[in-house]
C-alpha cells in the first residue's frame, strides 16, 4: 500500500482513495492546467487510523519543505451530490515537519465536528472517510473565486468571478467585501477592481476549460501570483443549481406545473408518463390529433418537476394579455416573474398561435353544450348534481377491473397503457365535472359581488368548515380512529409509527377501524398523483403518526370535528350577516349573493373530488406494474419490483417484450431523484438556460420581523412554528402553526391539530389552503423560503386575511 501519492497520479476514479478534492487537482493537472505541487496522504490510512509520519516528512521535504497548505479531502465531498463546502478543516503557512503532522491530524479530526456529521446527516451519506492533500503555498496578488455558472440565479449563460487581494481564503469566509464581476453577454464590474479585462478574460477561459473538463459547472479557487501567473486552486461541481431544461436551440420560458397542487416533490418517470398517458386519453377522446412519442410536448420534466412550456403564448400578442390574470392563481411571486419576461426582447410578440385551432375547437366546440346545460343543472338542482358526481365516482372505481389472474406481464402493460383511465376518461367524468366546475365558480363569485361590502375576512369565512370535500371528510373519519385508539393511547404515542405500520400489516396491532378506512381511502398519499409513490394501503405509517397526533388533543374545543362544526357555524352566521347588509345597500346583488353563497355551501366542496376519482385507476395501474417488476426482476433485467417505477411506458415496454436490461438506468435515476428529494427550492419560472426567473427581481424592503407571502385563508393565529418537509411520520403539537414546502391532500391529517399553515408554495385554489379555510385556521402561501427563514420553535402570528407571518422576538 503507498499511503502517500502525487497529485500527478491521481484521477476521479480514485475518490474512495483520495477524496473528492485531491481528485479534482488530479483532474486539472491531467487537463494540463497549471496547480501548485503537492501529494496526497491517502483515505487508507485515516481508516487504519495509522499516520505514516516518516512517508508524510520524506514528501513534504521533496516538496522543498517550506510553507504549505494542509487541506482535507474526504471521500464524500467535491462531488455531484454534496460540495461539503468549509465543513472540514484547511490549514495555510504550514511549516515544519511537526506543524505539518499535527495539521494532518486535525484535517482527520474535522470530518467528525458536529457540523460536518450534520451534513452527512442531511445529504443522506453514512459513511466517510478523510484524506488530506499536502501543497506548496501560492503567495498571490490576488485571488478569489469563479462561479462558472451563476450560483443565484442559475443562468449558465454568465461567470461570476468574486476577487480581493491577497488570499482567496478571505473571500471564501466571507471576511472581505471581494470585487463582483458577472461575466455575461453585457460583463459588469467596477472599474477599478482588482481584475483587469486581461486576467479576467483568463479566468473565463479557464472557467470554460474546466466546466467541459468536468461536464459540469464548476465552483473554482484561484490565485494570481506577483509575476502575473494564474494558479487554479480547486476545481468542484456546483450542487446547488437546478436541472437545465433540454436544449432547444433558443430561449424559452418553463412554468412549475405541481406546486400549485402541492406536488413539491420530484416526480418518478413512471409518474410522468402515466400523468402524460392519462391526459393525451382525455384529448384523444375528445378528437384531438397527438404526436404518439411525446402526446404532451409542453410539459417537459425537469429534475423530475413537471413543466409547462410557457413561451409560445407569452409570445402571443393576443394570449399575452390574457396570462396576467391567469396567473394570480399561481401567486404574486410566479406572476410577476412571468410579467418580467414579458419585457425581455427575447419574448417579444411573434405571428402565429401556439395552438392548433383546429385541435382547439374539437376540443372545446362538443363540450360547449355539455357545458351550459352542467352548469345551469348543478345550480338549479345542487343536490342531485352532488349525488350525480358521487355515483360518477362510484361507478368508475367499479368498472376499472384490471386483467384477471393469471396474466402475463404484457397483458399487465397492455392494460396500464389501454385500459387503466378507460373509465375516469369517459363519459362519467362529465357527470362529476360540471357540478365541480360550479362549485369553484360559486367559491368565488360571491365575493366579487359584495366587493366594498363585505372584507376578504368576512368573504373568507363563508367558506369554513365546507361540506361534502372528500379529503375534509377523510381527514374526520381519521380522528374517528384516534378516538378509537384513546384506550391504546400509551402504545400509539409511545411507539414509532413505522413500527406501528409494521405490527398493522402482521395482524399484531388493535382493530381500530384502521382496515375499513384503508379499503375507503387507501389509495392515497402525499404526493398521490405519482404512480411511483407508496399508497397508504402499502405504508400506513403516515397515518399512524397523525393518529398519535391526534391523541395529544387534550382540549376538547381543539378537537378536530369540533373545530369543523364552529367553522360551519360561523360560516352561516356569516351568510345571514352579509345577506342582510347587501340587501340594505344593493337589494338585488345582495340577493344573488345570498342566494350563491348558500349554493356554494352545497357544491363548492366538490373542488377535490375530480382527483379523488381519479385515485383508484392510479393504485390499480400502481399494482400492475409492480407485478410486471416482479416478473422482470425473476428474468433478471431489474434489481427490484418498484424499479419500474423509473422507467417510462416505452422503457418497461422493451423490458417486457425485448428483455432491455435496464439495471444501470434505475440506478443512476435512483440516485438523481434520492439527490432532488433534498432539494429546498424549486423556480416556479424557469428559463431554459437555468436562470430562475424570481431570483431576478430586486430584493423587497427589510421588515422588521415580519414576512410577506399571499393571503390564502382568513383569520389571525399565534402559536410555535413546526417546519416540516416531508409528511412522513411528521408530528405537529396541538397548537403549533405548520410551516411546510408546499402540501398536498397527504398533508392534511397535519391541519386537524394545527393552529395555522404556511407554505412556501401554492395557489388560494390548491388543496392545502381550501382545507385550511374548512377547518377554520388561518393560511399563508407563497412565502418564498418559509422553511429556511423560520425556525421550528419560534413564535410566530400568521395573518391569512393580509398574508403576512410575524416572527416575535424573545423577550
């Protein structure tokens, strides 16, 4: 074994050895660019924890002895997934055999600080190890550092460049305000900085050197000695920066399709193409003519987020006007992002429209009819509409029947790209859209008609405690199991609730109702819409973690059916109170207010049952395809059942009836979506050379203590933070106030406990704001960075009428 190698002989695929760093400068001295000397004690010796003093003196004097700097390079960082950036220690002007040992040895030591383990922690990483690189110091003139891409925004389309003189270290720390240079098509700079055009002309050409090098953009150290020679210092990916979109050949603009559903999380490609398969059925249905590769081209995945394709109609000189208003729903963040845009010259008005109209009127010209007869039914006759799209559900939960038993696995697959949306594409989802569609509408008329009569507060409470929401009604039946399960309340708190699944599923655990709510609502998730994500029915344990939530309601009032019975209440006092002031100042629109409002009381909950009836056809396709995993698992062509799940419909189709061994693609989009899994922040508008969109604006005026987002439901509440991010076996106090991503109807047994909701995310029309309204607790979205900007445990007041969050400061 050599425990100690040049960095002249070292390359990438010896990470394990010589860690992420050393491999880098091994990288760029094969590339031919010019690195200080230096050698590497290598990984091995850190794990047989056996310093080789005498080899580490012997290379540090055939260096020339001297000053040198003593950096770590462990096993885990300078990589794709995780930069570990100044989380292990680097020691500069090291001189002497004794100094240099003693700075090794604190290297080895960094890698188990509580913050370099935190990190570890949090990138998913188990295991390390360190090795430390051993290089002749650099006096420079200058130095700093160069961003080969712009590590706010995202564009690939410029270089940051951040240069003070002397070390680099001080820019790195953060201990100096460097000179910033943004080296684009337009390069900007001061004018008497510490870089002239000629050097930094140097560092881009390196920069573009490296970043195709490496094929990735690159976050690089550099120095600048006296004599005017560039010295590259380290060369590491970029981890922070979010997928590109496919290269096209010219800009285009990419609205984030999910969050507004509270999909925050990335998405399996098996749960693209399903969500693509499902929607080209309905367009085909209704005549539309599809490309059979790609039925949907505008929505493009990226990082496993669906995308809409934004720029032919923000190019539109007629649909352009249009998009303003469209986008409210997205929040004021995302519609002034795109507003943006719309002043860039590269959107600028084109001929021509983004549609086929002939496509268009297929479409829309049948429906016309269906559509005026829908909406004037459901308003006249409510409850018949109501009773007619819970029959529609019904129905269509019956009739998708997958292939009996037994059937090969490409009947299975024939039958998930044929058959599985069959009947929540027919004609039954008519009967559940038109009364639906009425219910969003009169969800929101009303409002415009008491404009100067009624707040948005008092308009907001008539929309409490809704009745005839599946995922509220849901949500209920799960307290009823926690009222079950108070006899066994010792062993629902006191036991972790992936235990509590696992004792479930063996038969081992007290019948509480927890099977026939399973059968009822065991198709969902959070996250549903994915065909790749475990349903309830699978893994319980979610629901377990709200039921032991639920059991630490000690105050009968906070009780969640309690709290939806005042929310109904308050909201029909409500409708009289509005009522009767309308009618003194405006007779006739106070009347048509009244009379919408009470209609709205009885359809506008409706909003989530068109994906609810979707659900069964989603775990019915699920199901067939983790059997066609087993069976491609036992022919050897895939390591795991629930592989399939990343790979799309084309992809499973040649491992079905080809034998396409697809192992290695599962494994490497496994890890991509492991990695995107912990990503924070997702652009809501996306340029296709990376840039997010909102990260352009000029920052807002610094409140004190106090946040801005948008207003999603009314009425003010105190209380602790929660910040959670993922639902999975989350708990939340009674009280406490959730601040979460985004949210989905597989968040919503978190609500039922809380005092408030913010998300970072979302639409006033999604469902984790309608529930709020329902349950009578006051919501707050489109708070960019919630999760990051408050702490769990900070008392904070939410007001969801203005759409602010004040953070209280300790006394």
């Amino acid at each position: 074994m050599r425990p100690i190698r040049p960095l002249s002989e070292v390359d990438s695929s010896m990470v394990d050895l010589v860690g992420g760093k050393a491999a880098g400068l091994g990288e760029m001295i094969k590339a031919g660019e010019r690195v200080p000397d230096g050698v590497c004690l290598t990984a091995d010796s850190y794990r047989a924890r056996d310093l080789p003093e005498k080899q580490l003196v012997d290379a540090y004097e055939r260096l020339g002895a001297g000053r040198v700097a003593v950096r770590s390079s462990a096993t885990t960082e300078d990589l794709p997934d995780a930069g570990f950036a100044g989380q292990h220690d680097t020691y500069l002007d090291v001189e002497g055999a004794d100094r240099l040992v003693e700075a090794v040895r604190r290297c080895w030591d960094s890698l188990n600080t509580d913050r370099a383990v935190a990190y570890r922690a949090a990138a998913g990483i188990d295991d390390a190890a360190m090795a430390v690189v051993i290089q002749r110091m650099i006096d420079p003139d200058v130095a700093g550092v160069l961003f080969t891409a712009d590590p706010v925004t995202g564009s690939r389309s410029r270089m940051i460049v951040d240069a003070a003189p002397g070390l680099g270290t001080a820019v790195v720390e953060g201990t100096v305000v460097p000179d910033h240079y943004a080296l684009g098509p337009s390069p900007s700079g001061p004018d008497a900085g510490s870089l002239d055009r000629h050097r930094l002309r140097q560092l881009r050409d390196a920069g573009r050197r490296l970043q195709a090098h490496f094929g990735a953009p690159q976050d690089i150290e550099w120095a600048i000695d006296p004599d005017g020679t560039l010295w590259l210092l380290q060369s590491r990916p970029i981890t922070t920066l979010f997928p590109l979109p496919p290269d096209t050949g010219e800009t285009r603009l990419y609205l984030e399709f999910g969050h507004i559903q509270g999909m925050f999380r990335p998405c399996t490609p098996m749960g693209v193409a399903m969500l693509k398969a499902g929607s080209a059925m309905w367009l085909r249905g209704r005549g539309a003519k599809l490309d059979r590769r790609d039925p949907m081209p505008r929505l493009v995945p990226i990082g496993g987020r669906l995308y809409f394709d934004l720029t032919d109609f923000v190019r539109n000189k007629v649909l352009r006007k249009r998009l303003r208003a469209g986008l409210r729903i997205y929040g004021p963040r995302v519609q002034s992002a795109v507003e943006r845009m719309m002043t860039d010259p590269r959107f600028a008005p084109r001929p021509g429209m983004p549609l086929r109209l002939r496509n268009a009127l297929r479409i829309t010209a049948p429906l016309v009819p269906h559509a005026i007869a829908g909406l004037a039914s459901s308003l006249a006759r409510p409850d018949a509409a109501r009773s007619r799209a819970y029959r529609a559900v019904k129905e269509i939960r019956r009739e998708t029947i997958p292939p009996l038993e037994p059937a090969t696995a490409e009947a299975r697959l024939r039958w998930v790209t044929d058959d599985a949306y069959k009947q929540v594409m027919g004609p039954r989802m008519l009967d559940l859209m038109w009364p639906l569609a009425t219910g969003i509408l009169l969800g929101v008329v009303p409002s415009r008609l008491l404009k100067g009569i009624a707040t948005d507060e008092e308009t907001g409470t008539v929309l409490g405690g809704m009745p005839h929401n599946v995922t509220t009604e849901m949500d209920l039946a799960l307290w009823d199991l926690a009222v079950n399960a108070r006899p066994h309340r010792a062993l629902f708190l006191g036991t972790p609730p992936d235990e509590l699944a696992a004792r479930y599923l063996g038969g081992e655990l007290p019948d509480i109702g927890l099977a026939g709510f399973l059968d009822r609502y065991g198709m969902r998730a959070a996250a549903e819409v994915d065909v790749g994500v475990p349903r309830w029915q699978e893994d319980p344990a979610p629901l377990l973690a709200a039921i032991a939530n639920y059991l630490r309601v000690e105050d009968p009032d906070q009780a969640p059916d309690r709290r939806f019975e005042q929310a109904a209440h308050e909201a029909e006092e409500m409708i009289e109170t509005l009522s009767r002031r309308a009618r003194r100042t405006r007779p006739v629109r106070g009347r048509l207010a009244a009379f919408l409002m009470r209609r709205s009381r009885r359809l506008t909950g409706l909003r989530e049952i068109g994906k609810f009836a979707w659900l069964p056809a989603l775990q019915a396709a699920r199901r067939q395809l983790l059997l066609i995993g087993d069976d491609l698992v036992s022919h050897g062509l895939l390591e795991r059942a629930d592989d399939i799940m990343f790979l799309d419909l084309d992809e499973a189709r040649a491992a079905v009836l080809h034998g396409t061994d697809h192992r290695d693609l599962v494994a490497s989009r496994r890890a991509g979506h492991r990695r995107e899994l912990r990503r924070a922040a997702v652009p809501g508008a996306l340029l296709s050379d990376g840039t997010d969109v909102e990260a352009l604006a000029p920052p807002g005026p610094a409140g004190e203590g106090t946040l801005a987002g948008m207003a999603a439901a009314a009425g003010r509440a105190t209380g602790r933070a929660r910040v959670i991010r993922d639902p999975s076996g989350a708990r939340i106090e009674p009280g406490e106030i959730l601040v979460a991503p985004t949210t989905d109807p597989g968040w919503t047994p978190l609500f039922m406990t809380a005092a408030g909701l913010v998300t970072e995310t979302g639409s006033p029309v999604a469902h984790g704001p309608t529930v709020a309204r329902e349950y009578g607790i006051p919501a707050v979205i489109c708070l960019r960075d919630a999760t990051h900007a408050i702490e769990t445990g900070q008392l904070i007041t939410i007001d969801g009428t203005a759409g602010t969050v004040h953070i209280h400061t300790p006394s």
